[in-house]
C-alpha cells in the first residue's frame, strides 16, 4: 500500500504546473487538460461538470469551478460553498443517497486545477475520523496537505479529514 501510495505521489506534479489560461499553448500539457475544459465554459459559468476520463472509473464524474485554482483552500469561501452544493446535487440525482465526495490533496493530484470526484460511497471505508455538519457552509476547508471526502448520513453530512487520497473511497 505504502508502494503504490509513493508511486501515484510521485505522478503528481502540480508544483511544476505552468498552466496560463492566458497563453493557450501552456493548456496542452495532460496536467492541464481541466484547464482546457475550463476556458472552454461561458465567463458566466462557475461550476461545470466533466465525466472521468478515467477508463478505470467508469462512474465517476468530476465537479469543476471555472475559476483557475490549484487547490480548494484557494477558492472563494462563496465559490467553495456553490461547487460543493452543485456536485452534492449531481451526486444526489446519479446515486442517490449512496453518493459520495471526494476531493485529494493537491500534493498528489496529478491536474493544476481544483476538481471534485462525484461517485457511489462505499460504505465500508467509513470510520471515526470526521466532523458531521448541517450546512454545505459548514464544511471545513481541509489543513494543507489533506484532502477530504464527505457523504450524507440522514439530514447530516461526515466530512473525513487526514488523508492525501480520498477518492478510494468512492466506487470505481
């Protein structure tokens, strides 16, 4: 586990992102192909979803603010709030109330630009490390280096801290 932990961080390479939507030719790169599909959206957009390319999760859907950002902590606090309630809400209509969240930490993405993992929970990973809140406001923005991943229980939502990779928790 610890192998192949090293090895996805070591794909990662969002410090050496040189994405500059203002020069169009920075966007070729494969780490910022969400960059690309983010210009591609009206100005007046904030948040677009993309289906994973990913042949390996076949399920799986992307949530995506226009806005150009590394990671979540940078976005706006009103930014952060609708692109949680808009991939909520697809989560919501694709899954049910099995849905799940998944956001990892920007030291092992391997794209320059936010983007949340949308898929089916699996209820087995659930554990004790987590905050329930009422309001999607509520949501703690994660500590530096950690992602989250959040699933509803009833009228509540866990919010799991203290992990790099976070979308193993979602079906694949």
């Amino acid at each position: 586990m610890l192998l192949a932990l090293v090895a996805f961080a070591a794909r990662a390479d969002i410090v050496a992102c040189q994405c500059d939507p203002s020069h169009p030719e920075t966007l070729q790169a494969r780490s910022c192909s969400l960059c690309r599909e983010a210009e591609k959206q009206p100005e007046s957009v904030h948040v677009f979803f993309l289906k994973d390319a990913n042949p390996t999760k076949p399920n799986r859907w992307l949530a995506l603010p226009r806005l150009h950002e590394r990671s979540f902590d940078q976005l706006p606090t009103q930014l952060r709030a609708e692109l949680l309630r808009a991939a909520m809400e697809k989560a919501q209509a694709l899954f049910g109330n099995d849905w799940g969240i998944a956001y990892n930490a920007p030291e092992v993405q391997t794209q320059c630009h936010v983007h949340l993992h949308i898929g089916k929970w699996m209820q087995v990973v659930e554990n004790a490390q987590f905050k329930t809140v009422q309001r999607i406001e509520d949501v703690p923005v994660p500590p530096k280096g950690e992602g989250f991943w959040i699933h509803p229980v009833g009228k509540t939502f866990h919010v799991h801290t203290g992990e790099m990779i976070t979308e193993t928790v979602l079906e694949r």
